[in-house]
C-alpha cells in the first residue's frame, strides 16, 4: 500500500480552514446545527481541518477514489445531554428566541396523532399504498431511535412495525420500483455508519444488507430510472466522501463510483434525461454555490455553472417541465455576511443556466419541503437570522409567487413533511429548539 507523504503546513490552506471553522461555529451559534447535531459538525471540521495539509490535494473527477477518504479516526463523543451520561465540558448553543410579530399567523394545521417515541432527524417515506413509514431518528435524550412507526392518513392512526436492524439518524430511505425501503448510512451515538438495510412492507420486516462502501452521514439519495440507488457525497468517519455509488436492488451490491466535488448536507434531484443534479452543501468552502450532474450513461460527472449564491441547508425541487428550484438556505450575502436566503435560484438544464426564482415570505433553512400532487412547492419550518420557525408557505411554479399559509402548532427543525396522496401533507417530529417532537400535524389545503 502506497504510503501517505508527511503532512506539511501551508499558510494558505489554514487560513480557508479557519475560515470555514469559524463558519460552521456560526452556524452552531445561530440554530442551525441543534444540540443533536454537535456530532456530525465535530465530524465535518474534522474533514475540513485536513484542507490544512498540502498533502491533501483534491482528487479529479473520475479518478479513483483518493486516500482522505480511507482513514479511520476515534469517534467523535456523544454531546451532553440531560439525562445521558458522557462528557460535560462540551457547550451547547443557546437557543434563540423569535421576535414577536405584530400580527400573528393563523392556527392552519391540526394536530392528529403522537409517536411512540420522539423524534428528530428521521425519515419519513410516503409507501405505495398511501401510508407513511417513519423511521430511526434520535429521540428527547439524543439516543438514536430503532422503532419504526407507519401513519394512515385513512385513520390518522399510527402503528409500530417492529425495529430497524440498526438504529440510525440523519440517513436516507428511498422507495424502490418493487415497493420496498433502502435506508443507508447515517449515525449512532458516536459514529458515522456504512450499514444499510431494507424495510419490506409487506412482511413489516427489516433485513440487513452488503454495507456501502464509504460510511456516509449528511448525504443524498436518489432513485435513478433504471431502479439503482444512487447514494452521493455527505461526511465519513475523518473527513468529507469525495464520492457516490450505486445499489442495485437486483444484484444486492454497491458499486464505487468516480470522484466528485466533496460535499455534505447537499440536495440531489433526478432530471428528466436521467442525471443526478447536485447543488450546493458544504465542503471545501464552507457554503458551496457549485452545481454538478452524473449522468448514468456515460458514468461521468460534469461541473454546471455555480449558483449565484452559496447555500446550505436548502432544498431542491423538480418542476413538471424540467426545471429545478433551489429553495433558502443559509449563505453568505455579496458583502461577505451570513444570512439566512429568502432568495430562490431556478436552474434550466436545458440550457445550463440559472434564474431569479420568487422570493419566500419568510427567510429560511433547515426547512422540510414537499412537491404537493397539484405542482406547488410546500416549505414549512427551519430557522431565519432570529429562531425557529412555525410558519409554512407555498409556491406556484406558474406564477412565480410564494404565499403564507399560516402557522403550526409550534416550531420545529429537524423535521419532515410527506405529501400525501390526497393532497394534504403530514409533518412529522423535530425539534423545537428545546425539546424532540412526537406529535404528528397535518396540512389540509381543503380546509
């Protein structure tokens, strides 16, 4: 095995680290990253400070994966938390508080169900027959959570389907073609996993599969056309996954794919010729404005035009006639500031070029988004400059305008929302800024 030449200072990255510490602490200060996530942010400076190292050169896209992504360093301790034992010397950020409003938003969501247990960071996947599957998460200790619960949006009623193999957060669940759920990566308490598993929903069973290839934590999933799972980017074990690959539900097996721009916390959205667009994250810098595609016919990446700003936190959406909206996020203004976006970026890959998208009533990040069946885009959550947030807004593609809709029951980050198949959309868990949520509000635009 090639040996790994001796890492020697260089002024220039240390100072890009630097900035890019100080810019993950910010965002720690601000809400963005919660008490859960302390975790995944001490794993991504870890994969930050190695920009410090001459040695650690960027590997070009294609070529094999490059030697940053092979080391294993001691895990990262569970932050403290009440009621858990584990270290005491680690702060947590104060929570914010939001301004009052003049004139509060109306009470549009209703509270219809409660989990079983609490929690944030999960998944909520929407079945083939119009239930959703929650799934893993970390609950009001910070404890990942293994219990799996199904919503029926006929009876509003919530079920346990047994536990997962492992118990996971911060991981992806992408449905596949013949109806089962491929859940990968995520973590624990104190690691970032390379496990994957698959819920089948007709046995309400778990079953373990091949790991991946690379531990993964803050990445993204998608399902290609051919039914392949592509699995992109995120954050390993000691620094940033230059890579993706694929799992091939017929043949069981991960295949390593080229290098790419190293990113966590991105957006991943299937285009209409097929390709993977990937926007945004963190990486390298510390809010990428980089745009990338992987095209599954010829196994290449290529780099798009950057968006006009750098965002992470966002989310992405595709459009009935191609186009992909990027939504919020949190960046950096053209002074050098960071701010939470109201701003929205429209991209044609038909052309390769991006647009001024409407701007949101309410600046936001860490927002859950979901494609209602009637083609608007429905965000609801997060965080601005001030707190979080409890107000929910949607877009119409055809006028180009956000409109508010009103408020749920209370904020919540960390949380997701599933589009029902009845045009309603559940909210699922989260996090209120000081405690994990178990209750479950739907959105009736019928109402």
């Amino acid at each position: 095995m090639e040996k790994r030449p001796p890492c020697t200072f260089d002024a220039g990255a240390a100072s890009k680290t630097l900035m890019l510490l100080n810019a993950v602490l910010h965002g720690l200060v601000r809400g963005l990253h919660t008490r859960r996530r302390l975790l995944v942010s001490g794993l991504v400076l870890t994969g930050l400070l190695a920009a410090a190292c001459s040695s650690s050169a960027e590997v070009a896209p294609g070529s094999p994966q490059g030697p940053e992504s092979r080391g294993l360093a001691t895990p990262v301790p569970t932050p403290e938390r009440a009621q858990s034992p584990g270290p005491t010397n680690i702060p947590r950020p104060p929570t914010p508080t939001p301004l009052p409003t003049a004139t509060p938003l109306p009470l549009v969501f209703q509270e219809v169900a409660t989990l079983a247990e609490p929690r944030e960071d999960h998944t909520a996947i929407l079945l083939n027959d119009g239930r959703v599957l929650l799934a893993g998460g970390r609950n009001q200790f910070g404890d990942v959570v293994r219990r799996t619960e199904i919503f029926d949006p006929k009876t509003n009623a919530v079920t346990d389907v047994g536990e997962m193999v492992v118990g996971r957060a911060s991981h992806t669940a992408t449905l596949l073609d013949d109806g089962r759920i491929l859940v990968a990566g995520g973590s624990d308490e104190a690691d970032v996993l390379g496990s994957a598993e698959i819920y089948d929903p007709g046995t309400d069973t778990w079953r373990q599969i091949a790991d991946m290839n690379e531990s993964r934590f803050g990445h993204a999933a998608l399902r290609l056309d051919d039914g392949r799972v592509m699995v992109t980017g995120g954050t390993g074990r000691s620094s940033l996954v230059p890579n993706s690959e694929i799992y091939d539900p017929e043949t069981g097996e991960w295949e390593l794919l080229g290098n790419h721009t190293r990113r966590v916390f991105q957006t991943a959205v299937l285009l209409p010729d097929g390709s993977a667009f990937v926007t945004g994250g963190s990486g390298d810098t510390a809010y990428q404005e980089s745009a990338e595609a992987y095209s599954p016919i010829t196994d290449a990446w290529t780099r798009l035009e950057p968006m006009t700003y750098g965002r992470s936190g966002h989310t992405a959406a595709l459009f009935d006639d191609g186009r992909v909206i990027v939504i919020g996020g949190i960046g950096l203004t053209e002074s050098g500031n960071v701010q939470t976006h109201r701003s929205t970026e429209v991209f044609d890959p038909v052309d390769g070029i991006w647009s001024n998208g409407g701007r949101l009533q309410k600046e936001r990040s860490g927002h859950a988004m979901t494609v209602l069946p009637d083609g608007r885009i429905f965000v609801v959550g997060g965080t601005d400059d001030i707190g979080f947030l409890a107000s929910a807004e949607t877009y119409d593609p055809a006028t180009d305008e956000w409109t508010t809709l009103g408020e749920m029951h209370g904020p919540r980050l960390s949380h997701r929302a599933t589009a029902l198949p009845d045009g309603r959309v559940l909210v699922s868990g989260g996090f209120t800024g000081s405690d994990t949520i178990a209750s479950l509000e739907i959105y009736d635009p019928g109402r």
